[in-house]
C-alpha cells in the first residue's frame, strides 16, 4: 500500500518541469518515496534517471521496495535499476547510458564522464540527490548539475533530505542550496504536516510506554555526568569564543553538538589554548558516557571508565572535576564492594594485609569457591563482596515477553483453530530493536541465559584481562579485539593499569585483590580445560541450576531460539492514564525496584523473538512483518517507521512496548530530539516565505557562476575598442587532472574559473598545469599521512625527474585556521618527528621543488591562474605517458619510465662537481657514463657550466687507485 501523503508528494514534484527540493521529517520513509519515483518514471518518462551515491542502506532499501512492489511483475529486465562501478570499462558505461532506464552512480565517475564527453546528455531525463544537506558550492555533484543544465537544460533535478537539522546550519543552508542544483521550489513535509498526522494517526498502533526506574548508583552516575559536563559549558563560556547560546547540556546530548563547537572553532583553532582544545574532547567523552550508562551493562561500562582513567589521566579537564570522583566510585560499586570485615572502611586498614577473601552477595553458604586467595586473617580481613548490577530493563524485557505469550495462549483457546484477527500473515516473531550489535548479543544472551551469568561472563572478561595486562605476554592483548561495531567497550586500552592504580596503598590494595580474583579465575579455567568440561559460574548464591528445554518457534532463520528458565515474580505494576506520546492513548507502567527475590519454581514460555540493531541497512519492519516490537533503545527515527509501517498496513493489528528509563537523560534525548526536529522545520517554513531565487529571463535559475559570467562579458564590452575594434579571442586555459582528483573540490572550482579540466589517469603528480610544471596537492590530512608513509618523498623524486618545476600545494581548508601549528605548540627545539622538519629536509633533499601554500580551493584556482601565465598548454599525449612502463622497451624521445636510467642518473649526481644546476645538461650532452668520461675538457665546461667544475669531475675520473699487490 502506497501512503497517500507520499502520492501528494510525487505529484508535487512532477509538476514542475525544473524538479524540486524535498525536506521531510526524519523517519517518514525516504526510500519508500524514491523507490515510488523511480517506478513512476519507468511508466511513464523516457531517458535516463540518473541517482548519484545513495547511502548503502538507503540504496538497499530502495531496491528491495521496487523488488517487492505489485508494479515489479510488469517490469523487465531492463527497467530494473543498474549500478555503474569504476570497474566497468567506457564502452560498457556508455551502453547502459542508452540502455537503462535506471542508474546508480557515483559522482566522481559521472562527472568524468560528462567531461570526456561519453555520456550523451540529450538521453538524461532528471538527477537524484538524495543527501541534499551535504551539498555545497564546490560538491561535485553541484559541478554534474552545472554541466548537464549547460547541455540539456530539460533535465530535472530532484533533491531530497530527512535531515531537516542540518538544512538550518549555517547561513541561508537551503537558499544556497536551490541556487546551486538550480531548483527554484523546496517542498517541506514535517510530522505535524496536517495529511501526514492524519493518515499516520488514523490506525495508529497500540503503545505501551514502560517506565522504569534507574538504579540508585546509575541515578548518581548520571546527575554527576550532568555536573561534569556542566562545569566543562561554564569554562567553554569563560573563553568567550563560542556562541553561549549553543553551550547548553541539552545541545551537549546530541553529535551535532560537536559540529556546531568545531564550526565556530575551526577558524581561530590555532589561536586556542590546550584547556579549551581538550574541553572540545571532554564533552564528546562526556555525552558517551551518558549514551553508555543506560545502553551497557555495569561491567562493560566500568572497563571503559578505566581505559579513560589511563588514556586521558594526564590531559583531561573533566577528570579533574569535583563531581568525577563520584562517577568512577559509584561504577566500581555498581561492579563490587570492598571493606574491612570489622566494618571499617577499607582505606583505614594497614598496609601489612595479606589475607583476602570474597563474599558473593546472595551467597549464605560460604563453600571453597567463596575464596580466591590465602586463609583470612580475622584481625586484618578484607571482605570482597561482588555486586555485578544487572540492568533495570534486562528483568522487565523478560516480563514484557511473558506477558506477551501468555497473551497469545488465551486468546489461541478463546478462538480454537481461527487466527486473530488481522493476523493473517502474523508469523508470532516478537521484533526487539536495540541501539547497536552488541546490545542485541548481549540481550539474547540474557534471554537464553540468566542475566547473573551474562554479568559474570563480563565479570571473568573484567578480571582476565587484567592478568593478561599484569603479565609479560603482550601479543595476548591482540585477541581481545572484537570485530567491528562492537564499540571500545569490549577493547582493553588500560596497558598501563597497573602503574596508574599504584598511587597510593589503597588503590594497591584494590588492585591487588582484583588481581588475586582473576588468578583465581584463570587456573580455574586451565584445570577446566585439561579436563574438558566448561566451568560453571558462580549462581550468586540462589542454589539453582540451570534448567529447560529449547523454544524452537517460527522460521529458523528469522527467529533465535529462547531458553525457557525459572519465572521471576509477578511484579505488579502501577497504571497511569497520562498520555505520554500523544498518540492512540499509550498505557505509562511504572515499575517499582520491589521484587520477590525467590523463583516460583514454573517455566514460562516465552514467544519466538528477533533482535535487531538499528545501525543495521535491512528494513526490518518489511521483511519480518512483526505484530508485537519491543523498542529497547527509543529512537524518534524508528518510532516514526513504525508509524508508516502501520499506516501501510490498517488491518494489521500492532502493539509496541517502549521501554525508558524514567528522568533519565534517555527520555530527554529523545523529546529534545522531537522538539528540535520541529524547530527546524518551522525555521524552514519562515525562510520559505522570506527566501527570494532569482531567475533569468529563459526561466531558469542562476548557478553560482553566473555573476562570474556576467562580469566577465560587461568586461569584453568595455574594452572593444582595442586592435581596432576587434575583440581580442579568449584563450582557454586547459588543465590535466588525475581522474582520483575527483574526490576533492578543487577541479568544480577550477571550472567556475573558465579552465577546461581533462580527466585522465596520471602515474606522475596530480595537475599538469604547462609542459614545465607539474603540481602535486597535499590536504593537510593528507600531507601527514604522505611523511608517514613515505609516500611523498616518492612522488616529489618522479616528478623532479620528469618535470621541469615540480611543485607541492599544500592546501588548508576555508573555514579552519591557515597554519600548522599554533604559537604556542612550535618550541625551541628541532626535533625529526616535527611536521616542520620534516619539510625543511624535503626542500634541502629536492631542491628545484617548489613548496606553494593555499588557504582555500578559491585561493589555489587563483594560484594556478597565475601559474598559467605567459606558459604553453600542457601536453596532454605526453603527460598520459610520463612514467608509464611500456612493452616496447627505451623510445627515442620518449618521457616513459624505461627512457630513464635512474641508478646512473643518482651516480652522475654525486659525482665532483656535479650540481643540481647542471646534471641535467651533461645528460643532454652525453647519452652515457662512459661518454661523458671521454668528452674533452673544453666541452665537458661548457655543460659544466664553468673551467673548474670540469677539472673537478676529470681530476676524479682520471685519479688513479691503489692497487693489492
């Protein structure tokens, strides 16, 4: 079922022969509206419908929508959409121009194409972006729009963003924007627009908003966090460099804040201090830890918290925080608990403790596996109690999942052989979404498991690798590495814990007993594997073993299988009216932290479930079709597909369970996210009405090269009357670029310029402005990375051997700070690993190398405009075969890699006498070594350049040598 606000939308754009530009509400499903497009255009329009790189995801989900569409039957092969890759070569590239219907594409191949003229343009119908926030001046894709319309001004452009957010940044974003992809109407589609709230409410699904509370350490964790980070806005303030608007803890929740921090910074980055540097880093710190306390369980999120102690200890303001403290102290509680056995407190002991001993926190029977070190000394005893908190919403999610099955089994014995209602297709799997991977491995072990065990697996893990990191064998740290996605809280960074926590007798002691445990732990581990059987954790005292059988319902490949286990008590929950979404009248559960810590001794059985991350590109609500999502982590994204899924699907009956942590920093993110959201849109709607295109008199609106047009043809006008009224030719300047230019700006700015840009594939340098010199560009990132790995001195070394003027252009950005380093970071000494060294010894090692500094893509089309000056075009066969290898061997007059004896020309150059003034004229004048050493005198100073260089080089050549008689 198509959504009828997505009709209304396509209708829109279709209307205008220009195209359009598309801003909705984050959610409302993009891909959806683009696959509708691209169906419609394959019915019903001819030519090529261009989209330029998609996101992975966003491109997946579009392709599986038009897979799955009724329309899909009716399409052949041919009208289904093709990707065209770099791997294909031209020829293969220019049949699907004709042929398809529908192309993905990058920009970087498309515009190389519209360069070398291999894509018929009059056959292009209209261009996709679906990233318009990303759009600038200088994008490439800006350059593809600017060179189609220049052809085939029919082209439509079709431009699309659910970022609204970022479409208010900076100055005049979305005006810039029409004015570059040269589209005169912008189309907003917020949540509150009235056909979108309408059809999305009509059949909204049942919500049930589940509060719980955070425990007492995690409450503390949090409000010390929130002061933390506070303490870190009020010294951003002091430095008066930043807008105090912006500096809010609200703001600080999101990533953009950290965009909006480094956009104001960038440009006087140089001119700051490490104190507010190091504030810009603490705060990105500071806004994980929050994400990471209600996202990860204790253990998980005590070990990042020491790899931050060891890793930042020395540099970070936050640490030094009065509130900090709290923060690491009230983690370790949430872990384990240490304490003297008379009660004192653990740093009133003495220093002279030996004996050690651990205390499970439900455990009554003191058994040997209690112990993990020497006999207590009952004078000196030091209790070692584990906590290993479980997560508040571990406990309800198993309830949530109780409840449901049991909700199924009455009604599948009130309706005895009849499916419920508007489940036809309902295959019983229960969706569970949660932030990322490691959330869902982590719940489904809790669901298959008990939640202890899950806790001291990580505890093992914990204690582990701080043996590991004790002990000499450092090639064992590499196989604690987790595959990608798995975050920094399952890497160890803590190498050096054990020098950090032996500040003072206290922390010594800490660590010496969590070191105790974990040998403890590792020899039970090795016994365990000579005899072959898997150690059995510890049942924090219950007395209970595991039992019950496996729960194989649904698909296998859908549905993960689930352990039934001992039932916990039915906890009764409080229910309020209080509607807390504003949607369908939500149940608000709160859940008190009572509970009866016996089992009632029954299995309960629980439904099929599915966990699903939502970083993951699948559409997850389309492929499973669930009737029953349980959304772990709140997203305003994810609730948003809901609605659509729903309002696609009315008969269906939906019940989603929210789970939040009450006054947590979760629901606030989440409402501020909303409230943003909104604020953005009607910012958009009040620049809608101010916003003012200009068109031109074909009706088309103006790109940014315009004005640059037209200055440039009232300057031709006011100087006719030189060379007797004629009017003198323009010569077009040309530049050869490397087609892996194509990822930076530069080359679209060039063109704004009036230069003609030839792609090719160059093995030497990257721009051949003139036969003479050729121009290397280095990105201040790039640069750095170039001295690193050597890269560098091996692109100067080609092209000083082939070029005549070699040069670097290091170019920096516009809006970051024209300079390496600040004043007060350059010292007095000179030292090999300084960027500054290390280009001091290139220009000594190459010394016709010409080092050129930009500070912007404008500012180096100026610097090549000055280069052009008074020299011929380049070379463009010569320049294609500048460093080639060939199969023909050494050409006469050839500039290929074979015509150059590298080994004699480096022996020739270090020769008396010989300069890199002159080595290249004694090459011109001697076709070998061994000529050279039979040229005249005379002659030999004439290439020399001087009488005494030439006796210096003969004197040597002709010394004799020592013999061994």
């Amino acid at each position: 079922m198509v959504l009828q606000f997505h009709d209304q939308i396509l209708s829109e754009l279709l209307e205008d022969p220009n195209g359009g530009l598309t801003i909705l509400s984050s959610g409302l499903s993009l891909s959806k509206l683009l696959s509708s497009l691209l169906l419609h255009h394959n019915h019903h329009s001819s030519g090529s419908l261009l989209i330029l790189s998609p996101l992975p995801s966003l491109k997946s989900k579009i392709l599986h929508h038009i897979k799955h569409s009724p329309l899909s039957s009716s399409l052949s092969p041919l009208q289904f959409p093709a990707e065209i890759t770099a791997e294909l070569p031209a020829n293969h590239r220019h049949s699907l121009y004709t042929t398809r219907k529908l192309l993905f594409i990058t920009p970087r191949i498309l515009i190389v194409d519209l360069l070398n003229n291999k894509i018929p343009t009059s056959l292009i119908s209209g261009l996709i972006i679906t990233s318009a926030h990303s759009i600038s001046e200088t994008s490439t894709e800006v350059f593809i729009v600017r060179l189609i319309k220049s052809l085939n001004r029919a082209t439509r452009v079709y431009a699309f963003s659910d970022k609204p957010q970022a479409m208010v940044s900076g100055f005049a974003k979305t005006e810039r924007t029409m004015k570059s992809l040269h589209i005169r109407k912008v189309h907003l589609w917020p949540r509150f627009q009235i056909n979108v709230s309408d059809e999305l409410e009509r059949d909204a699904p049942e919500v049930v908003d589940v509060r719980l509370p955070m425990t007492k350490y995690m409450m503390g964790i949090q409000k010390a966090i929130l002061e933390v980070m506070d303490a870190c806005l009020k010294e951003m303030r002091k430095t008066n460099k930043v807008d105090v608007e912006d500096l809010t803890v609200e703001n600080g929740l999101f990533k953009s804040f950290d965009e909006i921090l480094r956009r104001q910074l960038d440009p006087i980055w140089h001119t700051l201090g490490k104190k507010t540097k190091q504030l810009v880093s603490d705060l990105k710190t500071l806004r994980k830890l929050l994400d990471y306390l209600v996202r990860y369980d204790a253990v998980s999120y005590l070990k990042y918290l020491d790899t931050l102690r060891v890793s930042e200890s020395f540099r970070s303001v936050w640490l030094f925080a009065e509130s900090s403290y709290k923060i690491f102290d009230l983690a370790k509680k949430r872990v384990y608990r240490l304490g003297r056995v008379d009660g004192t407190q653990l740093n009133e002991q003495k220093k002279n403790i030996t004996g050690k001993k651990r205390k499970s926190k439900m455990d009554n029977n003191q058994d040997e596996n209690a112990t993990i070190g020497p006999s207590t000394s009952s004078k000196n005893g030091v209790e070692f109690e584990e906590i290993l908190e479980e997560a508040p919403k571990w406990k309800v999610l198993r309830e949530i999942l109780e409840e449901i099955e049991e909700e199924r089994q009455k009604q599948a014995s009130t309706v005895e052989g009849n499916q419920f209602e508007g489940e036809e297709d309902d295959n019983g799997i229960v969706l569970v979404t949660c932030k990322d991977e490691r959330s869902c491995m982590q719940l489904e072990d809790c669901i298959n498991n008990k939640p202890h065990k899950v806790m001291w697996k990580e505890w093992e893990k914990y204690l582990l690798s701080k043996v590991e990191l004790r002990g000499p064998q450092t090639p064992q740290q590499k196989k604690l590495k987790k595959p990608k996605g798995f975050g920094v809280l399952d890497g160890v960074g803590f190498v050096t814990a054990a020098q950090s926590t032996d500040g003072n007798s206290t922390c010594k002691q800490e660590h010496d007993i969590l070191l105790a445990a974990a040998t403890k732990i590792r020899n039970a581990h090795k016994k365990t594997n000579k005899t072959g059987q898997d150690p059995e954790p510890s049942d924090n005292g219950k007395g209970e073993k595991v039992k019950g059988k496996k729960n194989n319902m649904g698909p296998a490949n859908v549905s993960r299988s689930n352990k039934k286990k001992n039932a916990v008590s039915d906890e009764k929950t409080e229910i309020s009216d209080d509607d807390q979404t504003g949607e369908a009248g939500p149940v608000l559960r709160k859940h008190t932290e009572e509970a009866d810590e016996e089992d009632c001794g029954e299995f309960k059985r629980l439904p099929p479930v599915h966990f699903h991350p939502l970083e993951s590109e699948q559409p997850i609500l389309d492929i499973l079709k669930p009737s029953v999502i349980v959304v772990y982590h709140p997203e305003m994204t994810f609730v948003r597909e809901i609605e659509v899924y729903k309002a696609e699907n009315p008969s269906k009956k939906v019940k989603v369970y929210f789970l939040f942590y009450e006054n947590s920093t979760e629901v606030q993110k989440f409402e501020a996210s909303i409230r943003r959201e909104n604020g953005a849109f009607e910012s958009l709607i009040r620049q809608k009405s101010l916003m003012m295109i200009p068109v031109d008199q074909d009706g088309f609106c103006l790109g940014s090269s315009s004005s640059v047009d037209l200055q440039a043809s009232s300057s031709q006008n006011s100087i006719t009357r030189k060379a007797g009224g004629r009017k003198e030719a323009d010569k077009e300047m040309q530049v050869i670029v490397d087609m892996r230019e194509f990822m930076s700006s530069l080359p679209n700015v060039l063109h704004q310029k009036g230069m003609h840009i030839i792609p090719v594939t160059l093995e030497v340098g990257d721009y051949i402005i003139s036969p003479l010199i050729c121009v290397e560009r280095k990105s201040i990132q790039d640069l750095f990375m170039s001295f690193t790995s050597g890269r560098l001195y091996n692109q100067v070394e080609t092209m000083s051997r082939y070029y005549k003027i070699p040069v670097l252009l290091i170019e920096f950005s516009q809006d970051k700070s024209f300079s390496f380093l600040s004043a007060s970071e350059i010292g007095d000494d000179v030292t090999p690993n300084s960027i500054i060294s290390k280009l001091s010894l290139l220009a000594i090692h190459f010394p016709r190398l010409r080092i050129i500094w930009s500070r912007s893509l404008h500012a180096t089309a100026d610097i090549f405009t000055s280069l052009k000056a008074n020299q011929d075009e380049p070379d463009l066969e010569k320049a294609i075969r500048v460093g080639v290898p060939s199969e023909e061997g050494v050409v006469e007059n050839d500039v290929r890699a074979e015509n150059y004896n590298t080994s004699a020309v480096e022996f020739l150059r270090r020769l008396p006498g010989v300069t890199d003034s002159n080595y290249r004229a004694i090459m011109d004048g001697c076709n070998s070594l061994a000529e050279l050493s039979l040229v005249p005198l005379e002659k030999l100073g004439e290439l020399m350049g001087g009488q005494k260089a030439a006796r210096t080089l003969r004197e040597f050549m002709d010394a004799k040598y020592p013999t061994l008689l």
